[in-house]
C-alpha cells in the first residue's frame, strides 16, 4: 500500500475513534521494516 494511502486510512481510523485499530496497524506495520 502507498504510504500516502496507509496515512489517510489510519486518519480515517483515528478519527472514527478506533485508536486500537490504529495502533495494532502501527505495531504491525513496524514489524514489516527490517
């Protein structure tokens, strides 16, 4: 996914009030980087 595209969704995310979501998303995605 672009990142431009991934920032959006967790804007959307965070403003729909689903901080869980978010973070689990954050979690995951720093796992993907090496």
């Amino acid at each position: 996914m672009h990142e431009a595209a991934e920032g959006l969704m967790l804007q959307a995310m965070a403003a729909r009030g689903e901080w869980k979501d978010v973070q689990k998303m954050i979690k995951d995605l720093a796992r993907e980087q090496p």
